[in-house]
C-alpha cells in the first residue's frame, strides 16, 4: 500500500504544466493604405 | 478597406479580447484572452489580407522555455505553437536569464521581427525581458 503511494507521488510530479503557451499582447506595427 | 476593416477583423478571431487600430501611429495593439491558441502569424495574416503590411510586432508571450541543440524555444508540450527567442542586442542579458529559467514557465516580452520575404525560416523573437508566472 505504502509502495502504491509513493509511485502515484511521483507521477504527479512528472506531469508537465500544461497552462499554456499563449499570446498575451500584441503591438504590431502596419504599414500601407494610401 | 481602413482602419476599421482591420479592427473588426482581429475582434473577430477566437481568443482576442480587444484589438485597437491607429493608423496615425501604424500599430494594431491586440489583447488576447486566457487559454487562446492565437500565433503570432495569424494576426499577421489577417492584417495582410486586409491590405496592409505587418511591420515588426512587440509581443507579450507566456510559455515554457526549452533548449534544445543549443537553440531557445518557448513552447507548451501538446502544442504546436513554438516561437524561437534570440538575443535582443539592447538587452543582452535576457537572454543568459533564459538559460537559467530553462525547463520553467514564464512571460517574455519582445520583438517578433519582420517575416522576411519568401523565407520559411521564422525570425527568432528578440527577447527583451523575462519574468516569473505568479500562480494563482
């Protein structure tokens, strides 16, 4: 039982963060338009 | 086509929060919402098919730092979004920082040069700063 712990234990710190990779904020300069 | 043309477009896409457009300054500023799948690329394309063209991008982006053969790469493992960093040469230090937050998540902010024409390779984003994700 004891054995059983520890192995889920270390599994959960193996799982990656999975927060994401994301774009907060853009500035992005345009040209063109006349 | 104008300014408002742009703006309605960028509202548009799944994941901006707000999108802004001057045309007397030359910049689109676009927030985008928590958990959005947005590349910087698709903004670009947008702007692109409403007639302008996208000059360099300041960017705020949160992700996982990863170095692989040498090379800076911020990504998300089950992701297809992977942005090259390189070495901003005004802020020289960002980037031995990234070295040291490798395998961490954090936000950088920096520039996302011009796409250079006709060349698949995308241009590294000069990373300016880099800070600590504060968990809520």
């Amino acid at each position: 039982m004891l054995r059983l712990t520890l192995s889920f234990s270390i599994l959960v710190s193996l799982v990656p963060n999975v927060a994401g990779a994301q774009l907060q904020e853009m500035r992005q300069t345009i040209f063109g338009m006349d | 086509m104008c300014a408002h043309t742009v703006r309605v477009a960028l509202r548009k896409i799944e994941g901006v929060e707000s999108a802004d457009v001057s045309l007397k300054q030359g910049v689109a500023t676009v927030r985008f919402k928590p958990d959005n799948r947005i590349a910087v690329d698709q903004i670009r394309d947008v702007v692109r098919s409403n007639g302008f063209t996208p000059k360099a991008a300041e960017v705020r982006i949160r992700g996982s730092v990863i170095e692989e053969k040498g090379e800076l790469l911020l990504a998300v493992p089950g992701r297809d979004q992977v942005y090259h960093l390189g070495r901003d040469p005004n802020a020289p230090a960002a980037i031995e920082r990234l070295r040291q937050v490798a395998g961490r998540e954090v936000i950088i902010e920096g520039t996302a040069p011009e796409a250079a024409k006709g060349q698949a390779r995308v241009e590294p984003i000069r990373v300016r700063s880099v800070s600590d994700v504060i968990k809520r």
